[in-house]
C-alpha cells in the first residue's frame, strides 16, 4: 500500500492531516475519502473528520452516508464555537481588561461581544487545539478553506501569541499592585489562565511543525492558477516550518483517441512539470484521474484513492492544446449597464471567478471607452496577476486608457490605521505624561489595537474601495471575490464595522476628557461616512450587481442555493448566473458522460433560480492576456444595446 499510496495512510502517529489548497480542486474529496480509508484501515482507531470552510460540502460530498463508529464527521459552526468560548473565558477575560484598564464593564463587553470575519479562523484553530490537547481522537482530518483564509488559519500561533502579549501587559499591572500592597508573588487564576494558554500554544506549535505526527496534503490542479496558488501556499508552509508529506494533482486527463482530452493532457502535463520545478520538496506528487461521475457517497470516496499514481519528475515536451470546437458560449449575455457602480463576482472557489470578472472588466472598459474602470480584488489568495499576465499589486496598475487593476495589500492597510492611531497616541501621552504616572497605561493603549479580531485587515481592504468612491476616481468597479463562505462574510462586512466602529466611538465619546486622539477618530468618522454610503450603492440594483459564478455539480449548487440566500437577506440584486466549464460537445465516451451529467446539473440550476437568468459557459483552455481575455469577452457578453437571449 505504501508504494502505491501517499504516504499518510502509512503514519500511524498521525495525529493531524490537513488538506489545503485554492478553491474548487477537490480538497473536500481528498480530505473525506482519506478518512475514510484511514477509518478503515485502523479500526481500533478515532477519528474526527472536520471542515473549517465556512461554506462547509463534507456532509454534501457523504451523500448522506454515515460513516463508521470510529468516525465522526463534523462541519465547524464559527459563530457557535464564538459562543461558547465567550461563555467559557468570558468572565475570566472581564476580569484580567478590568485590572489593567480604564475601562469599565460596558466598555469591555462591547468589545468581547464583536463578531468580525476572521473568527472562523480563530475559533477553527481554538478548537483543533482543544481536540488535541484532550486527545479525545487519535487523528484529525481537516478539510481546510481555500488557500488565503487556510494560511490564516496557520497564522493563529502568532496572532494568539500577540494577545496573550496583551493578556500579559494588562496582568502587569495587577502584579506590582499586589506585590506593592500585600507582598504578594504567587500566581494566581487569572495568572495560571494565561499561563495554561501559553502552553496550549506552544505544544500546538510545536505539532504542527512535528513530520511525524502532522503532515500537511496541498491539492490542486494542473492549470496555470492552481499552480500559481500552490506555489505560493508551499512557500508560505516552508516559511513557517509546516511540513508538507505529499502533493495530490486532481482531475487530471489521461491521454486517449479524444483529441480535446488528448490536447488537454498535454497542457496539464506541462504545468505539473512546471510545478515540480519550481517548488522546494513537495514530497511525493501524485495524479488522480478526471472521473465522468461527482465523486459523492460511501461506493466513489472508498475508491477515490485506488486511482491515485504516483507523477514522473522527468520534464516533457507539450504541444499548444487545441481550443475545443464551437462556441465557448452558446448563447451570450448581456453585460451590466454603463450606470452601474459595482459589480461583484461570487462563487465558490476554483469556478472562474476571477476569469470572468478580468474578462467582464476588460470587455467594458472596451464598450465604454469613457468610463473609469477599476478591477479589484477583496481574495485573498490573489490571482489578478496570473490572469493578466501582468504584475498587479496594492497600488493601482493602469491595463490600458479606462481600465485599472489593483490586488489589495488588506494587512498593510490595517498597519497604516495602527500607525495614525500610534501618532495620535503618542502626542497624548506626551502632552499628559506630567501630570499622570501612565507607566502601565501607556503599554495597555499602545497595544489595544493588537486585540483586534482577525480579519479586521478584511476591513480595512474595503475602506480602500470607499476611499476611491468617495475620490469619485473611478466610476464603476469590478470586484472579483473571496470564495463564498468568506464572501458572505464580507458583504456582511459595514454592518459589522458600524458595530466596531461603534464600539472605539462609544470609549472615546466616555472619556473624551482623558483620551484625546483626533486624527484617529477622524479617520474612524471617515470610515463610517463611506461605509453608510456603500451600504446603500449595495443594495440599490440601479448601481450595483452581484453575477453569481457557479460549476454545474450539485455540490457547487447547494452552496450557490447559500450565496443566493444571503444576498437575498442583505437585499443584493443577482440578476445573472454563469455556469461556467460546462464540457462541450464531443464524441469521446468520457466527454459524453460528463456533459450528460452537466447537462441534468444545469436544469437543476435552473429550477433552483427561476428568476434569475443563466448562461452556459463551455471549459476553455486557461485564457490569460488582455487578448485571450478581449476575445472571450466578445464570446460571453452580446454586443452591447443588443437584445439578449439566455439558455
């Protein structure tokens, strides 16, 4: 088994695996079928199969099997986890800002009771930790979010690790107070708390980076942005000592009498070997088959891993893939009006996204030459760059007269906020530090921005569009988005920062006589003015749409049926569906198959929205390039003023 599997099945010390990678490669599969046969192979053996994408398809991709008495299958509700962590710790952490602060009990529970994106992340490492450190299950599985929100995922120790830095300064104080007043040294609760999260810490650390008991699975496919992505995640898993065991290449074609398969086994052969070449020990990379079926219930998962085969490293020449034949579209759309203000594209990972956003950018900026087009991206796993072909980064790079693109930096736009709050902080202190002893204080303020959530970066991201809104810059922006789990949580995004805005609004307005930070509050004024003004643009369909992006699978459905909910409750306006990498026809029996499938998938779509219209989008080769994208744009959208006629 050893030789002709990847080399997890075989740890028995294994106590965390975790599949990762960009959106829409199969993690969801690799991660439940190798449960399952760990499962089974060690049946004297726990296991917890658990999904921290907030747009959770492990019990989809089950098919409604229940998997045997060692295995327990769960899908991480954040919000809840949220819950009963402030319930848990909730009292212990009034207690350790009361000590340490100005701040009064109103004041502390406005803070602890924020809810900002980026808690999926925390609460998701929380409690992996807490399983763990109970040994309640011998492994655990995790399948992970897409690559961006994984990696933040990873980050926790360090975030965690700057909060208990900030536990630690608030105690300080509490310290020399009792030692000066009643002589005493021992620690006490609130001292053994943080003490018992330090340790925590450090042993999930110390896992993660241990080969033998945690092991991390990237999973991709061999087209140029799953490539580009896996690049990246590797990169950034080695910089943080996270060891990688195997690397699993997903859907892939094997060669045959079909000249489009044929044409397309050629190209994913050249992208894997351009993988190989340049990614530092990937470990073992293995291929797993296209399969004319989902891969969906107890029969197809168990068998998942009989295809796996291990991937030469020997280089190979590969022929231009041919274009497949007929049209990419069949019946084109129409394109947003030259009135809109934002257009978001939504969709679960690795579905085209940010394809069709550059391609719609592109094609309006070429219909409407006098309009100010800015194409922006809120994922964070970028891949503007790779799409365009064109380095793209957190300042504004112009494509062409009318239309400009920019990836945004959302950490360096946080710092900038960190650093005007440090100014004003700084001339206060100063201007008062003759007349009070802030020794304790001082630190305390300096580092509360550094309790803010994860995810408040997301925050600061947005406030760059609603910079350029309010600049009047640009007249219409195209957003290609998070993948939907992090995206609901975004478009959720001004009711939340009203409440954190409303939160450092409240404490300054209280002591208004003791902190005095201008520059500061008037930058959270600002912020509060532009977000109101976004809240309305969003839910007026004159000025913004959201085209929904989906791949014909019912996977892929049930969580557009998710997307479509929400933007329903923030009354968003979808007036169009693309279901894009439709298989064209063919005659080859593979090709046959999978759009027989495709086909039923698509009347289900359309049964599910009846009132929003839909566009079939055929698979293409990777169209990266201003002309590749200029000359799909033309494909997909009618000419504009034209009337449309939709499948």
């Amino acid at each position: 088994m050893s030789a002709r599997m990847p080399s997890f099945f075989a740890n028995q010390g294994l106590q965390l695996l975790l599949f990762g990678g960009k959106g829409g490669v199969g993690k969801t599969t690799c991660a439940t079928s190798a449960a399952l046969r760990m499962a089974a192979l060690a049946p004297n053996r726990s296991f917890l199969l658990v999904s921290t994408d907030p747009a959770h398809s492990v019990r989809d991709s089950l098919a409604g099997h229940v998997p045997a008495g060692n295995l327990r299958v769960l899908e991480l509700d954040a919000q809840q986890c949220l819950m009963a962590f402030r319930e848990r710790h909730g009292p212990v952490l009034r207690e350790i800002a009361a000590a340490g602060t100005f701040l009064d009990d109103e004041d502390i529970n406005q803070f602890l009771n924020l809810s900002l994106p980026g808690l999926d992340e925390l609460m998701a490492f929380f409690e992996i930790s807490s399983w763990v450190e109970s040994r309640q299950y011998d492994c655990i599985v995790v399948d992970t979010a897409p690559s961006g929100h994984t990696l933040r995922l990873l980050a926790m120790p360090e975030l965690i690790r700057r909060w208990l830095g900030m536990l630690e300064t608030l105690l300080a104080k509490r310290r020399y107070m009792r030692r000066v007043f009643s002589r005493g040294r021992s620690p006490d609760h609130l001292d053994m708390f943080v003490a018992r999260w330090q340790s925590s810490l450090q042993r999930m650390d110390s896992l993660l980076r241990d080969p033998a008991r945690s092991q991390f699975v990237p999973v991709t496919i061999a087209e140029p942005f799953g490539v580009h992505v896996t690049l990246a995640l590797c990169k950034d898993l080695s910089s943080r000592k996270i060891p990688v065991s195997d690397l699993i290449v997903n859907r892939l074609h094997w060669k045959s009498d079909c000249p489009a398969c044929s044409a397309a086994a050629s190209a994913e052969q050249a992208e894997i070997q351009q993988l190989l070449a340049a990614i530092e020990a990937p470990g073992n990379p293995w291929g797993i088959e296209l399969f004319a079926g989902e891969v969906q219930g107890l029969e197809r998962l168990s068998a998942f891993w009989e295809h796996a085969r291990p991937i030469s490293r020997t280089p190979l020449r590969a022929p231009e893939p041919a274009l497949p034949s007929g049209q990419a579209v069949p019946h084109p759309a129409a394109h947003p009006s030259s009135d809109m203000r934002f257009v978001l594209f939504a969709g679960k990972g690795g579905v085209g996204k940010t394809t069709l956003s550059c391609v719609t950018a592109v094609r309006l900026a070429r219909d409407f030459p006098d309009k100010r087009i800015l194409l922006f991206s809120t994922d964070p796993a970028h891949s503007l760059s790779a799409c365009l072909q064109t380095k793209i980064g957190p300042r504004p790079t112009v494509l062409f007269p009318g239309l400009t693109a920019m990836e945004i930096d959302a950490q360096a736009e946080f710092r900038k906020l960190k650093v005007r709050y440090a100014e004003d902080l700084e001339r206060f202190l100063a201007s008062v530090s003759q007349a009070f002893d802030l020794t304790f204080d001082r630190v305390v303020l300096e580092k509360m921005l550094d309790m803010a959530p994860p995810g408040l970066d997301e925050v600061m991201a947005l406030t760059r569009i609603m910079e350029f809104l309010a600049s009047e810059r640009y007249d219409l922006f195209v957003l290609d988005c998070a993948p939907t789990g992090h995206l609901i949580r975004l478009l959720e995004l001004p009711e939340l920062i009203n409440e954190w805005l409303k939160a450092f609004f409240n404490v300054f307005l209280k002591y208004e006589h003791i902190l005095r930070l201008p520059g500061f509050a008037e930058e959270l004024v600002g912020m509060s003015r532009n977000l109101k003004k976004l809240r309305e643009l969003l839910r007026d369909p004159a000025a913004s749409t959201l085209y929904v992006v989906s791949i014909p699978t019912r996977m892929a459905l049930e969580e557009t049926k998710d997307l479509v909910n929400a933007c329903g409750r923030m009354r968003i306006t979808v007036p169009l569906l693309l279901l894009n990498l439709m298989t064209p026809p063919g005659e080859c029996g593979l090709c046959a198959s999978l759009r027989r499938r495709e086909l039923l998938v698509a009347e289900r779509f359309r049964e599910a929205f009846p009132e929003i219209q839909q566009t079939l989008v055929y698979g293409q080769r990777p169209i990266a390039g201003l002309q590749r994208l200029e000359e799909f744009g033309r494909s997909l959208y009618q000419p504009a003023l034209q009337e449309v006629v939709l499948c």
